[in-house]
C-alpha cells in the first residue's frame, strides 16, 4: 500500500498465483495505475488463473480481496509483448524492456531492463530444460548464455532448488506412469493437484500422450472452473511453444492440446459420469481451496486411493505439509531409485471444512419471505412511477423535444429538491408563488410521434437475459465462461444450473484421517540447484540479488558463488522488505560540442553507436547550469595517439571466431580459454581480459584478433 502509488512500472513473469496474484488487489485497492507490461499468455493464461482462484474461493467462503470485474478492469491496462522486442518503458523513454522465454510457463518471461549502459536482468523461476510443450529458456541455451543477458550490471535471480537435485525426466516420467499404473489396477483412483493455467499444460499433454500410446479405458480428467477456456488458450498459442509441438502442428496438421482422452469438467458433480477408478487433473496446487482440496477430503481417506504431488505447494499450506510428510517417511526406503517410491499415508490432521450450502427450513422460509417484501416494494415502487407518468403528461406535452431531452430528464431525476416544470419564471409574493411545479423529483418522458404513429422505443423489448453471452457466470459455482469454447452437450447441462437458490456459508472443524498413498513427483518445471550453480556464474552479472528461497538455500547459494574467483564480489540477500541501493556510480553529462571539434573526432562503429575518445575536463561555470567540456588542444591530442579500447567481448564467442582463423581453443579449468596449448586467456570480474603465455606467433595472432573485436578509438 504504502509503494503502489510510486510504482512507474509493473512486469508480470509468469501467470500463475504466485507471481500475479497480488495484481487485481493491488489495482483495485492501492491505487496501483502505472502502465503493465507482459507476454501474451500470461495476459490471457494469468485472467485463467485468477478466474479459477476466485470462483474456488466464492464457493467456500465469502470473498471480497477482488472479483471479476476488477480482474478484467486489470488485465485490459495490460500492454503485450513478444519475446525479444524491446520496448520503452511509458513515459521514461530512456528506459527499454525487452521480455525474454523463460521456459518455466508458457509466455513465462526473464526480463532485461536497459538504461544508457546499465542492464538489469530479473531471471525468475527459469528452465534451460526441454519438456514437451516448452523449449528451455534462452538464457542459457545449448550450453552457452544469450550474448543479450550476458555480462549485465546487475542480476536478480531466485535460488528456490539451490538445495533440491532433480532426477532424469525419464525416471521422472516413469515413476508417475508406475503410480498410476498401479493405483488403477487396485481399483484406486488417482489425484493430481496442480495449477489452473500454467504448468498443467505439460502435465495434461504428457498424460494425453501417455493414454494414447497405451490405449487405456480409465477415465482422464481435467477439472478446473476454467479448463474449457485454459485448453482453448492453449490450442491458440502454439507459437510461444516448443518447437516439437509446432512440427508436430505443421507436419500432421493436427492441434496437439486436441486432446484424444482428456475430458474437460468444470462442475464437481461431473465426476458422477465417469465410472472409477479413474484420473483428475485438479485445481489447485496448494490444496488450501478448490477442487482438488474437495477431492483430496473424499479421496484421501482411501487406502487404494492416491495423491500425486507434482508442486511441494506454497509455504505453510497443505500441500507443503503432505510434502513434509512424504519426504520423512520416503527417506527410510533403502532402495537406489531416482524416485523415492510412494507413502502409505497415515495421518491424522483437525481441518477447516468451508462449504457454500443451500438454505432450508425455516431459514429458506424467512428468505422467501423478505424476498417477497422485496419484491412488493418494488412493484408498488414502480406503480408509483407508473402513475406519475400519466400526471404530468399534459403538462409537458407544449415542450419541443429539442427543450427537454432525455438527458436533461436524467439529470433533473438525480436533484432531492422541488423540481419546477413550468412557468418557473413567473414570480408572485412569497404566499403568491405559481401552482405550476411537482412536489416530487420526477418528469415523465414525453412520447414521441411520428407519421406512423408513436415511436416505439426497441430498447424497452430487448431480453436482458440473453445481453452479454459470451460472457456467462455460471449460476453454481460463479464460472465465468466463454460460450464459444463449450461443446453444446456441456452448454445444455449449464443451463440447467438453477441460479435462484439460496445458500449460505458454513464452517466448522474436523478430524480426518487420511490413509490414501502419497507420492512426490517433480513437475515444477525449473532448475534444482546444480544447474542454477552452473548457469549463474556463466552470465557474469557485476552484481547479483539472491530472493525466493529459504535462508538455507540462499546461503548455500551465496557460499557457492563467492568460492568462484570469476564471480562477482557483490553479491546481496536481501530480507522480505529490506531496501537496497545498487545503482552504478556513473555520471553522464550532456555537452554541446563545436563543429571543429566534432570534425577533428575518429569515429569507431560499436554496436548501433558511434563513438570517439576526447579527453578533457568538464566543469560548470559560475554563470549557467550547463556543463562545458575542456578539451586539450588538437595537436596535443593528436600527439598522445593512445587507443583505448572499447567493447566486451564473450569468450564463447571469442572461442568461435578464434577456430574459424584455424586456432584450437578450449576451455579448460574455471573460464579459462587455452589457445594451441600456448596462449590462456582470461577474464577479471571486471570484464577485462588477459592474455598469458610465451610470446610467439600465436601470441601476437590472438592478440590482433583481440584487439580486432573492440572498437579501438
């Protein structure tokens, strides 16, 4: 509260609660106005998720943190962007943005932000892994950091996995199918809580995929408020995905989220149509709300049954606490399986049980009752306006349309005092006054005529039920749906949702003893800790912010990267809250330079830029605010003819173009580049390079081709 109103830029990341909840409470309760910038899908895939978060939680409790409507408010300030296009920031045109993939969620972003020659890098939640809908991020890709985000002045990344080491996908993969496998085959059902918008797209494709090749009968299901809408944005956002899953598009011409045997259901009682055992994709991670909450209190007390963690679930909710619980027991199995198998779960845990219910008895009795006050009040409200109409009709009828239009009878409508209709300007004495006015605010709408007869007003016919399809609540569970996306079988089964019964809230605790198998199977889709040691130190940040982690992980983290002599010293772990200053000391000053100076200048191309080296002295002279640049005589800077060297060079880069002049280079030991076995070149944590070995001909070679990737002024 106390920042929204100073904030002058918003970047949204990824479109899944963790990182864009804050959003629509923050417009609209803080005041937050400033422009709002994101991907694509996490425009449209984010409103899924906040949909989904809402209606889960109308059905359980009363809910007022945002609604709907502040969500569509929210997300319409939203300004799109693609991958790679950079983009200045609002009105500060001096700063750009350019989104970049991410890998972790579709349209998930890592975020360069340039100011004259400071770049920032926000690198959150990424993956340089492939999955099956998603290629890696681009910050590392191949092996080798994106020259783009490479060398930035400062990075902010997360260290969430610093401590987490994640198995092969393949055994990944394999331990989730056995599950399944053998939980049907135990006439047990299967849950698998996880998000409404985001990482479920690899986890329902993969399962898809699985059922296809395997031809099963079990039931495959999908139940989310939004999955109609979230499996629709998918098919339409093919391009932000991974190149196998275009190829596949393009080569079959076939949809790949046309999903074969996954069924979609938006209504908990759907589930009545598929026999068990079966599969439910449910929403939502946490397990705090939501469908998979109501299934994991049904399910859960079921030994043959199973639940499937795919997300350790936020701190403290209960999906971390079934975590915790699968972890201490998974650590007494003695096997060497890359998955630790699952846990017969046994625990005994007091819940809160939050439920909207129907009304009965007497207070379903006293609600009709009021509604039917209700109800009379307005009708007698409106039989009083009705009569009104017919009073003053003459004395409106001497009007012209163009004194008294409908405007002005709106207007006049909203004043609390006698409201004059004619002869207002006829004046008597105090007791004297005209007759000719109303006691009450209110003036009928004249009727209008034409050659035809009285004008009919189409408005006054129009259904107001059928106003705004496309935008349909779901009169049970407040769905908020797009028509277009629902199969007519579905459509004819929402309709008979009956809107018009009352309910009310209640809640109450409950011991449960949950006795069903418990598994953990990583679907997370980000890095563990050794990739996150491994990548890091490759950008080369000058100085880095470690968030989004336990301070064991952060430490570990932290140790790691000061243990590297190529890794900045800089390095920061900031507390929730804590401020930091991290910006460069680097002063820019805007001179005007002579025509004969300008003229005297060598200009080196560098990038888009030309640039020149003029040494001299700037100083700002009693009498003005401008500052002037001393420049040393002509003849004397001629003289110095010192170069100066300017530019960056990666050694990755520098390794190619070093092979293509028939140079063996490899890198050997920590960032080290070996040229022919003779020559090592290295760089300082100041981006400088050095050059060490004995001076030979292919010292000075790799020397020029050097100095032949700067620009030299």
């Amino acid at each position: 509260m106390r920042v929204a109103k100073q904030v002058d830029a918003l970047l949204l990341s990824h479109p899944d609660l963790q990182h864009l909840g804050a959003y629509p409470y923050a417009y609209g309760h803080f005041g937050l106005s400033c422009p709002v910038y994101a991907t694509l899908p996490v425009l449209n895939m984010g409103r899924m998720c906040l949909y989904d978060v809402f209606q889960s939680k109308i059905n359980e409790s009363d809910f007022d943190t945002f609604d709907l409507n502040t969500v569509d408010t929210a997300f319409d300030q939203i300004t799109t962007l693609k991958y790679s296009q950079p983009c200045s920031l609002g009105k500060y045109k001096s700063i750009t943005i350019t989104a970049y993939a991410a890998g972790h969620t579709i349209g998930g972003t890592i975020w360069k932000i340039k100011k004259d020659a400071e770049e920032i890098v926000y690198a959150v939640d990424y993956n340089h892994k492939k999955e099956r809908h998603l290629d890696g991020t681009v910050l590392h890709k191949d092996g080798v950091v994106l020259d783009a985000l490479s060398r930035p002045t400062l990075m902010i990344t997360d260290t969430y996995n610093s401590l987490i080491s994640h198995p092969a996908r393949k055994h990944r993969d394999a331990a989730l199918f056995e599950t399944i496998k053998t939980t049907l085959q135990d006439n047990g059902s299967v849950l698998l809580p996880t998000d409404s918008s985001a990482r479920v797209l690899e986890l329902a494709y993969l399962l898809d995929q699985h059922w296809t090749y395997n031809q099963f009968t079990y039931p495959l299901i999908f139940l989310s408020y939004q999955s109609y809408n979230t499996i629709q944005y998918a098919k339409s956002m093919l391009e932000w995905m991974s190149d196998a899953i275009n190829r596949q598009f393009d080569e079959k011409r076939e949809n790949p989220f046309e999903f074969r045997y996954l069924r979609l259901c938006t209504r908990y009682k759907e589930l009545a149509k598929y026999p068990e055992p079966k599969v439910v994709i449910a929403s939502n991670v946490s397990l705090e709300s939501g469908y998979a909450r109501d299934l994991f209190l049904e399910w859960g007390t079921s030994p043959e049954n199973a639940v499937i963690l795919t997300d350790r679930g936020p701190p403290y909710s209960l999906a971390r606490e079934l975590y915790y619980e699968w972890v201490n027991k998974s650590e007494e199995d003695n096997t060497n399986s890359p998955v630790k198998p699952a846990i017969a779960l046994d625990l005994i845990k007091s819940l809160e049980i939050r439920k909207k219910v129907p009304l009965e008895g007497q207070e379903l009795i006293d609600y009709k009752n009021e509604q039917r006050k209700k109800n009379e009040r307005e009708a007698a409200q409106a039989a009083l306006i009705a009569k009104s109409l017919s009073i003053i009709e003459e004395d409106e009828s001497d009007r012209s349309e163009s004194e008294l239009g409908d405007n002005d009878i709106e207007e006049l409508l909203a004043t609390q005092f006698d409201l004059y209709v004619r002869d207002a300007t006829k004046l008597g004495g105090f007791f004297k006054q005209t007759q000719s006015y109303l006691m009450f605010p209110y003036i009928e709408k004249r009727k209008r005529y034409d050659e035809y007869g009285e004008i009919i007003q189409a408005d006054q016919f129009r259904n107001k039920g059928i106003e705004g399809l496309g935008h349909v609540i779901d009169g049970e569970s407040g769905d908020r749906m797009e028509d277009d996306n629902i199969d007519d079988s579905d459509k004819a089964d929402q309709s008979t949702a009956d809107s018009n019964v009352p309910t009310k809230y209640v809640y109450y605790d409950e011991n449960i003893h949950f006795q069903c198998q418990l598994r953990y199977i990583d679907l997370e889709g980000t890095n563990d800790g050794r990739s996150l040691k491994t990548i890091v130190p490759q950008v080369q940040p000058r100085k880095l912010i470690v968030v989004h982690a336990s301070p064991e992980a952060t430490h570990d983290f932290a140790s790691s990267c000061l243990a590297l002599q190529s890794m900045t010293r800089d390095i920061y772990t900031p507390d929730v809250g804590e401020l930091l200053n991290v910006s460069e000391a680097i002063n820019f000053y805007q001179v005007k330079l002579t025509d004969s100076l300008v003229s005297s200048l060598r200009l080196s191309k560098l990038e888009d830029y030309d640039i020149s080296f003029v040494s001299g002295k700037i100083h700002l002279p009693p009498d003005s605010s401008f500052p002037i640049l001393d420049v040393m005589p002509i003849e004397e800077y001629a003289a110095s003819d010192n170069p100066v060297f300017v530019g960056e060079i990666k050694l990755t880069e520098l390794k190619r173009v070093l092979q293509l002049e028939g140079i063996i280079a490899e890198f050997k030991g920590e960032g080290v580049l070996v040229c022919n076995e003779k020559v090592a070149i290295r760089k300082t944590p100041t981006g400088q390079l050095t050059l060490e070995g004995s001076l030979s001909d292919d010292y000075f070679k790799i020397r020029s081709i050097i100095y032949g990737q700067h620009a030299i002024l």
